[in-house]
C-alpha cells in the first residue's frame, strides 16, 4: 500500500512539473540581447530534430513519438547530434556551461522549477529569438505534447531557474 502511495504522489509531482498554463504576458522587456547570432550546422539539425517531434504527445518516461515528457525531448535530440545528456530534468541542468538568460541563443537549455520552489522540474530548447529579444522554446507540456511557448508568459518567467549552453 505504501509503495502504491508513493509511485502514485510522484507520478502527480512529476507530470506537474511538465506542464504549461496560459497567463498574462509580461511587460519586463528584453530577455536575450543575441540579435545578430548565426546558428552552426550542429544546432540548425538540432532544431530540425527537436521540430519533428512537434505535436508528439506526452508520455511520462517517454522517448519516441508515440509520447515523450520534457527531460526525453532533450536527450533524445541532443542525442542525435552525439551529445549525450542525463535523462533527468535536474541531473541535465547540471551538464554544459551555466549563461545568462540575456545570452541564449538557439540551442540552449533553461530549466524551470514549475512545482513551487526552487527544486529543478521542467526543460526546454531555446527554439528562436524575436527581433525584439523575446525568447521562444521547444518543450514537451503534459496538456499539450510538444510544443513552442514564448518565455514572455508570466508562468515561464516566474518559475525559470537557469540557462545552459552544451553546444
């Protein structure tokens, strides 16, 4: 029974951690000052990498594109490019160098805590950056699969952790 209880609070902590919410846009303005970035060969397929499994849905420990959570998404596209990554969200915000979220540039990982706290529990792909500086990522969402969402919703910024370069 205990072991029953256990499995199911973090089945519930950890497909909380996944997921997106609509709220209010931010008016704090810029976010990443690398306007003028050109993206290598190496983060272009990347991209294209993480793109083809846009609308996948969301499978707890998942993998494939039959369903993947946000720390799956992350490996398995860094993956292709021959970077190997920890599987788990907080074990991958360890990997790479630490930026500031005003150097992100496609390629690169944030890591949010969208449980409270401060305890590392979501992971996204920098995806593009907007003329105006505003950030857009690739992550896997419970409600929604994998998706792209603007960094400018109060939800993101409110809950973001830390940036990481690994390219």
């Amino acid at each position: 029974m205990l072991k029953k209880l256990l499995f199911l609070v973090s089945i519930s902590v950890f497909l909380a951690s996944c997921t997106t919410r609509q709220v209010m846009t931010s008016n704090r303005g810029t976010y990443s000052e690398a306007k003028n970035y050109v993206l290598s060969p190496k983060v272009q397929q990347l991209l294209t990498t993480a793109e083809s499994y846009m609308g996948t849905p969301y499978k707890f420990g998942g993998t494939t594109k039959s369903g993947m959570d946000c720390s799956g998404l992350v490996s398995v596209v860094f993956e292709s490019q021959k970077i190997s990554l920890p599987r788990v969200t907080r074990d991958q915000a360890t990997a790479g160098k630490k930026i500031s979220l005003r150097e992100a540039v496609p390629g690169d990982l944030l890591f949010f805590a969208t449980s409270g706290g401060s305890r590392i529990t979501h992971v996204g792909i920098v995806h593009d950056i907007e003329s105006d500086g505003s950030i857009n990522f690739i992550h896997a969402s419970t409600s929604r699969g994998v998706i792209v969402s603007p960094f400018n919703l109060k939800y993101w910024q409110d809950s973001f952790i830390t940036a990481r370069r690994v390219l």
